[in-house]
C-alpha cells in the first residue's frame, strides 16, 4: 500500500467515526506526533522517574498479569 493510499484508509476510517470523544483523542494523538517542541521535564517528574528507577532496579515491580488481575478486581467495586 502507497502513502496516497493508506492516507484514503485513514480518511475513510476517520470519516467512519462517529464518537466525538474518540475523535477529540484521534487529534490530540496527531498533534502531539506532529510537535517537534522540547519537552522540559519539572522537577516533581524528575522526581517520579528516579523513584521508579529505584524500584526497579531493586525488583519491586509487579507483572502484567498481577497489574490487569488488580485492575479487574478493583473495577468490580
């Protein structure tokens, strides 16, 4: 398939949508693709990055498998 017709694909995908929140997030996903700014990271984020490195390299981690049973469990409440 060509650029010109996967752009007809998309097209006609996007055309086929008709929740306006799917589409709010099918554009907000193209702009943030499309922005080429620095990214500055604050110091609260700085912060968080290094705690979860921290965690990880000293195994407290969980697998998937226990985040999505978590999850199912805590969506039934």
């Amino acid at each position: 398939m060509n650029t010109a017709e996967l752009k007809l694909d998309l097209i006609n995908h996007i055309t086929s949508i008709k929740d306006k929140v799917r589409l709010k997030e099918l554009l907000q996903q193209l702009k943030f693709q499309a922005d080429e700014s620095l990214y500055i990271t604050s110091e609260d984020e700085k912060t968080a990055i290094s705690e979860a490195r921290y965690q990880i390299d000293n195994g407290e981690i969980l697998s998937n498998e226990t985040v999505q049973e978590e999850i199912k469990e805590w969506l039934k409440k």
